[in-house]
C-alpha cells in the first residue's frame, strides 16, 4: 500500500527553507506515529531536516546526483526506483515530500494523509493540488492546539 502523509496550511503552504514553516507538536507528533512502522520515501531537503529521526526507521531519500550518500537512507534516483526498493522492505510505505515527490505520487497513491492547519504561514514550498485524485474522505479529525485548528484526515480515491 502506498500513502501520502502531508501536512499544509490553508493555502497549501508546506514548507520554509528547507523546514517546517511551523512548529506544532500535535502535527509533528502524529506524522512520527503514523509512519512509525513504515518504509519512508523522501527528497534530498526532506532528508537533510529529518535526518535525526532516519536513524530508527526505514527511509529511502531520492537525488538525481549519483555520488551522494545519505547516513542513514537508501537512495534512489527517481520515484519509481524507491518504490521498487521499498517493495524488497515490504512494509507499508508513506511518501513524504517534497513538492516535486508529491506530484508525482497523486496519481499512484492509495491513500492521501492530509493534516490540513487551519492558519497562514510565511515559506515557499507548496502541495500541488491533491483534489482531483482524492476524492473520497474516509476520516476526519480535528482538534485545537495553542497555535492553530488542526484536521486530520484520510482520503482515497
Ligand atoms: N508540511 C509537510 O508535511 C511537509 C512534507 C514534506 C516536506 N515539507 C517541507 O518542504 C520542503 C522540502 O521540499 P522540497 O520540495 O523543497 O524538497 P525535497 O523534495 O525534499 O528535495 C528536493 C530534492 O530531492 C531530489 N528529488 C526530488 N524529486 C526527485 C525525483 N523525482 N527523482 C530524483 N530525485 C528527486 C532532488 O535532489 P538532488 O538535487 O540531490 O538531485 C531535489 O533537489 C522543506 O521545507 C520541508 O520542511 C513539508
């Protein structure tokens, strides 16, 4: 099975400069829980911010430049081939960002995690459009933290 996690605010901002362009525990909390027993497909960015946490979990980082080596990952050098890697692991994978990854993923996906942040945020990375392949909300979950409404919600197609 093939998920997309991803959290946005409510213009469809994901990311600053390489980080979070917030800082909520509620949403980092259940983005470690729910891919806690997956395999981890991620952009080079993605990595570089997450690489702490890659240590005691299974992640596959993609780059186009074939002498980089991640610490901690597997790498591939397009979507496809870390799929093929992660099939080897045989856990439920869960794509991970960025931009580029994601656009590639809506149409393969099976299911869409999507913590939609009912606030506006400053950055410069944003989740293409989902809803033409997402059709189907399958949970919903919404709750108040200090910084902002938080929804989270499952989608298929
Ligand atoms: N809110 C969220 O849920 C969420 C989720 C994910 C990311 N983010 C945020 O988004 C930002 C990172 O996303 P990003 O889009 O800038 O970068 P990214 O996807 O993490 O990394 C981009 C790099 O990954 C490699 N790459 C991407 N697509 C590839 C492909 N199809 N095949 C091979 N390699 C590929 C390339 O590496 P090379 O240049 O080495 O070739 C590319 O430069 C950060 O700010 C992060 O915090 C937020």
């Amino acid at each position: 099975m093939i998920n997309i996690i991803v959290a946005c605010d409510q213009n469809r901002l994901i990311g600053k400069n390489g980080k979070l362009p917030w800082n909520i525990r509620e949403d980092w909390e259940y983005f470690l829980k729910t891919t806690q027993k997956g395999t981890l497909i991620m952009g080079r960015h993605c990595y570089n911010d997450f690489e702490e946490h890659a240590q005691d979990r299974s992640v596959i980082t993609l780059s186009r430049n074939q002498k980089i080596k991640f610490p901690h990952a597997l790498k591939a050098g397009s979507l496809k081939e870390s799929l093929s890697i992660a099939k080897e692991l045989n856990q439920v994978v869960w794509i991970c960002g960025g931009r580029e990854i994601y656009e590639e993923a809506l149409g393969i996906a099976d299911y869409l995690y999507l913590t939609e942040i009912k606030a506006e945020y400053s950055g410069n990375v944003y989740l293409p459009p989902w809803e033409k392949y997402f059709t189907r909300e399958i949970s919903r979950k919404s709750i108040q933290t200090d910084s902002a409404e938080l929804i989270f919600r499952v989608l298929t197609k």
